[in-house]
C-alpha cells in the first residue's frame, strides 16, 4: 500500500527541550489509516497533525474499543544525524495481541513499521537532543462505526502521533514513592489486564488519585483475587532486588507483559544476574525488607524507562528501600538501557533499528 503524504503548510515552533515534560507537545504530521469491514486496512496517509471528526454515537465513546502502544525514537549519540528506534516490531506485535482481545482486525506488522518510519523521517526535527529525551511514539486504534448496539464495530482508525518527551515522572531518575493498592483492583485473569486496552488505564485513574492525596507517585497493584500477590504498576512493571536475586512477577494474563520488562530481563541475565519470574506476595517483600534482604526495587517501561522505588507503603507499613536513593543495580540497568537505546553502548541484542 502506498503512503499518501499531505505535508503541513506551517511548522509549529519546537519546545523547550529542557522543560519537555511527557505527552504535552506533538508534532507537525501524524499517521492515519482507515479499516471497513470487507474491505480491510485502507488509505495509509501522512497527514498535519490535526483535529479529527468522529460520530458523537461513534463505538469507541460508548464501549471503549481502543487500544494503544507507546514506544521511542532517539538520536544515536555517537552521530546525531541518525535516528533509533527500539525494538519498534514488538510494539506491533504486542499491538495484535490487544486488537484480538478487543476484536479488533489485526494490523501488517511489516507494514505499520513502514509507516512508522516514514513519519518519523518526516519529524526529525522533532527528535529531542538533551540527555534523557526522546520523541514518544504513541500508536493507537478506535472503533468508530456509528452504533449503540454492542458488538464489535465494523470500522476503526489506525493513528500515531509524535511526542517530545523528557522524563515520565517529575522525579526522573530520583526514586518514586509507592502506595501498594489493596482497595481497588486492576485487572483479573481472563480480563485485558496484559492487553494494551484504555480500559485498562481509565481502571487505574481513581486509585491514582487517591494515592496521590497520600504524596505517592503511583500505586502498586494486587492481584485481583487474593490481593495478596504483586502485578504490576499501571505505567510500568516492578523489579525487586533481594538478596542476590532479582524478581518480577511471573506473566500470568492479568500484567502487561512490558517490552522494558523483557529487555532487563535479558540484559540481567546477559550481565551474569540471577533474574527469576515468579509469584511474589507482598507480605514476602515486607519480610525482606524487615529482614534486610530487600536491597532495591525499580520499575520498567517505555515511559517510565528505569525508575527507582524509594519507598512503598502498604497498609500504613512504610517499607523505605535503598535508603531512598537510587540503587547500584537500578542505576547501571539505566545506563545500560538508555546506553543503547541511544546508541552510547553497542547494542549486542540486534533491538535497534537504524533510520537514516
Ligand atoms: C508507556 O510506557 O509507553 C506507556 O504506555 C505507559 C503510559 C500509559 C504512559
């Protein structure tokens, strides 16, 4: 399929890389491709990022079939004319896993990565320089047949958008404070908890704020059932270090299974750590922290990158770690995946793909 492009008539004027912030900036053009049922993926197009007009009864309003990804492009360090992008297929991929969960038609990897890479050459421009930048890449699908009854609909759009990003968090590399949510549940197995649904994250506002009235960053979820066994934190998975092994619950329908999760996985694993997925009850890190074996606790993902847990608080227990600074292992996994997300350190996984 060939990609139409509409160029924009004006460029808007770049912001501040030192003060970017997360998702508050976008870019000149954006993707768009339409599906009709019978018809397929069709009219692939680059076009000004703009408005778009849909259907006050279009699905997605009432029934919430969409779904998202988020992934970066970098400028290689070592030759800033050159853009990486960071395992951009598994985002596709992992794409295809939430649209079968939501009934939505699947996409052409191969041709979604293509499209990618054409908008991302167009804005260019747009790829921050400043350490600990990137342009977030925000791929996403919506139902939007004009129809109250409930079932799947027969249209959707296919969009991504471009955002200049710095730090997800305003504490950056500073280590997050942690409520461990035992009122509210996110996700049950046999539910979209390890789909990238909205639903998903529309679940998880409530109990946010609530935390946040508390002065934490973020909650830490339970299991749905027992809420006894640790999941996941809404925007990013968990790491524990204890003792000398490094846990993360085990992928078990209910978590989202994190690309950031899979790289540190094998990143630990290529530099000699002993990393085991498994099921971790929230009373077992209290126990380590009290016995002393809970050395850090860190939390991955594409936005959130690396981000240091300096305390979490679970039923009024306060479990502070690492004396609220940033761990050893915390700080060289950073290093290491940000090294070569951005090109600093040679990437001996084959996950970067380069755009001239
Ligand atoms: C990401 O890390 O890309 C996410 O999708 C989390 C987000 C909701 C900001």
């Amino acid at each position: 399929m060939n990609i139409l492009v509409e160029k924009s008539t004006c460029q808007k004027a770049k912001p501040d890389e030192k003060n970017l912030g997360f998702g508050q900036h976008f870019t000149d053009h954006m993707f768009v491709m339409d599906y009709t049922e019978g018809k397929g993926w069709h009219d692939p197009r680059i076009v000004p990022y703009g408005k778009i007009a849909l259907d006050p009864s279009a699905m997605v309003f009432h029934y919430g079939q969409a779904v998202f990804e988020g992934l970066k492009a970098y400028r290689n360090k070592k030759n800033p004319d050159e853009i990486l992008l960071f395992r951009p297929k598994s985002n596709f991929e992992r794409l295809n896993v939430s649209n079968d969960r939501l009934c939505i038609p699947p996409i052409d990897v191969d041709f979604a990565l293509s499209a990618l890479i054409e908008l991302v050459k167009l804005e260019k421009d747009w790829i921050p320089r400043e350490e600990g930048t990137s342009l977030y890449i925000r791929p996403f699908i919506i139902a939007t047949d004009p129809f109250l009854g409930v079932r799947p609909s027969y249209t959707y759009k296919f969009m991504i958008i471009l955002s200049p990003v710095g730090a997800y968090y305003p504490e950056g590399l500073n280590p997050v404070k942690i409520y461990v949510e035992d009122k509210y549940v996110r996700a049950v197995r046999g539910g979209l908890g390890y789909t990238k649904a909205s639903a998903n994250y529309a679940a998880s506002i409530k109990a946010q704020m609530e935390a946040k009235e508390k002065h934490y960053t973020q909650v830490l979820w339970l299991d749905g059932i027992e809420r006894k066994y640790i999941e996941e934190v809404g925007t990013m998975n968990i790491f524990f270090v204890i003792g000398d092994e490094i846990v993360t619950p085990m992928l078990n329908g209910s978590i989202l299974a994190g690309i950031t999760r899979d790289s540190v996985i094998q990143i630990l694993k290529h530099e000699g750590y002993k990393v085991s997925e498994r099921q971790i009850s929230i009373q077992e890190i209290y126990e380590k922290h009290q016995s002393g074996e809970l050395k850090e606790a860190f939390g991955t993902g594409t936005a959130a990158v690396i981000s240091p847990v300096g305390e979490l608080n679970w039923d009024d227990n306060v479990i502070s770690i690492s004396n609220g600074k940033i761990g050893r292992i915390s700080q060289k996994l950073y290093d290491l995946l940000t090294g070569i997300q951005t090109g600093k350190i040679d990437d001996p996984f084959g996950w970067t793909i380069k755009i001239k």
